[in-house]
C-alpha cells in the first residue's frame, strides 16, 4: 500500500508516528499551521512556529524517509484578534519562497465569527496576490453547514481565486456536495471520536464518488489516529473496492491536487 498524508499535525506528535507512518506506506506529509494548544500572544511565537514547519520538521520527518510539506497561516482558532491576525499574516511572505511551503492554510472559521471572517478574507488576499494553493479549515464546534457555506461565499466573492486551487477539508455527509458543486476539493479527516469514521468516509466515497476528494488524520494534540487513512483503505478493501480505486483516493488524488504547486514531488 502507498498512500499520502495531506494534513497532518506533526508538530503534536512522537517521533515513533513517523516511524509507523513510513512503514504503513506513506510517501509524504503536509503539514497545515495549526493551534499550539494554546493562543499564542504575539507575532514572534508565529514567527518561531513557521520557522520549525520549514526548518526543524523537514529535518525530523527524513530521517523515516519522509518528505515534510507544510502550509502557513494563523489557524482560524486563534483569529479572533483582527491586530495579531494582521501582524501573523504579515509574517508569511517572507516564507513562501522556502522549499517546503505548499501555499496558504488551514485558513478558516471556527466560530464562525464576524472577527474570523475578516482574517479568512485576509489570508484569501494573501494567497491570491502571491498566487498561492488554499487549504481550508472548516468549523467543528459551531455549525459546520453555516460555516461552510461562509467561506465558500467568501471564495466565491474573490474573482482571482481559482476553485480547483482549494482544499476545503473536515468535510462531512451535509457540506460535501456543496464543496464540490463550487469546483473545489474537499477533504474527509478521520478521527476516532469525531469528524469521520472510516466507516462514513467510505460512505461518503460511495455516495458522491471519489473526483476530487481526499482523506486525511490531520493528527493532533487530541485523541487521533496517525494511521487513519491506511486504516480506511483497509475498510474500503472489505467492501471490495479494487485496489487500482483505493490508490486513486489515498495516493493519486492528493498528487493532483498538490502538485498545482511546483514545489510538491514525490519520488
């Protein structure tokens, strides 16, 4: 079995996930800017962080072989201070142009506040003026389906933006069809007690079909599972799906989607 990870949390992981991601078949991580499990307080913790994406966690992933790409961003958890959003997003030029870096995300709502949609357009500005892929965080704790609807009207409303050059993830069985009526991608992430079980994933594959979708464990500092997306490839093989098909979704797809950027290969 080959497959990618395209959202994952590595900064909130042991180093033995990379060891056990590297035997199971992995062939590369992207890794999105993320919550540190706590707010941070000023630009130069930012600063800091989008050094160890690019500099200290490529070193740590090759070790296992792995290729480590990463996205930049001020998680849309930490957006409710418009000033210190402004200031972060000021950071991310000076990044774009390091080897590792695929594009802008997981950019965001999720409260779905008036704040939060202010920095969504803001880091939308960003990836459009620098031309830059999107990865999208959709909303947990409040209502996913409002949210979702949100941020694709604010894509929507940006006429530089190319819909085929973003990622909407945690997509579920109500926001899907939405994310992909709009051009987009969407992204199933799989967690053992939220978001998607494999079992749904797998449903949701079914129902809507397997175009421009992708699945991912975006582990993190909770309870997640490094390993979720082998593990769904073996349900889909329990429902007979053949393995030219499990490839297409968990190794091919991602390839075509990142691969819009230049810096993406995988060997």
């Amino acid at each position: 079995m080959r497959y990618l990870e395209p959202h994952a949390h590595m900064v909130s992981r042991v180093t033995d996930d990379y060891l056990q991601m590297a035997t199971a078949g992995c062939a590369a991580i992207c890794e999105p800017a993320f919550w540190a499990g706590f707010d941070r307080c000023s630009p130069q913790g930012f600063y800091d962080y989008f050094c160890q994406l690019t500099e200290h966690e490529p070193k740590r992933a090759a070790k296992y072989g792995l290729p480590h790409y990463c996205w930049l961003c001020i998680n849309p958890k930490e957006s409710e201070d418009v000033q210190l959003a402004e200031e972060v997003i000021g950071l991310i030029p000076q990044f774009l142009d390091r080897p590792n870096v695929l594009g802008i995300g997981e950019i965001g709502l999720n409260k779905n506040s008036r704040n939060e949609l202010r920095v969504l357009e803001r880091h939308i500005d960003l990836a459009a003026r620098t031309d830059q892929l999107i990865l999208v965080h959709t909303p947990h704790l409040e209502d996913k389906l409002k949210g979702t609807r949100l941020i694709l009207d604010a894509l929507k409303a940006d006429s530089r933006i190319q819909p085929d050059r973003v990622i909407i993830d945690h997509v579920e069985e109500h926001t899907v069809r939405m994310v992909l009526d709009r051009g987009h991608w969407a992204g199933m992430t799989l967690y053992p007690i939220s978001k998607c079980s494999s079992a749904r994933a797998v449903d949701i594959l079914e129902n809507f079909g397997s175009e421009r979708l992708w699945m991912n464990s975006a582990c993190d500092w909770g309870e997640s599972v490094p390993l979720a997306v082998p593990h769904t490839a073996l349900e889909m093989r329990r429902r007979a799906w053949t393995a030219d098909a499990i490839d297409q979704v968990i190794y091919r797809n991602p390839i075509r989607f990142l691969s819009q950027c230049p810096k993406f290969k995988v060997t």
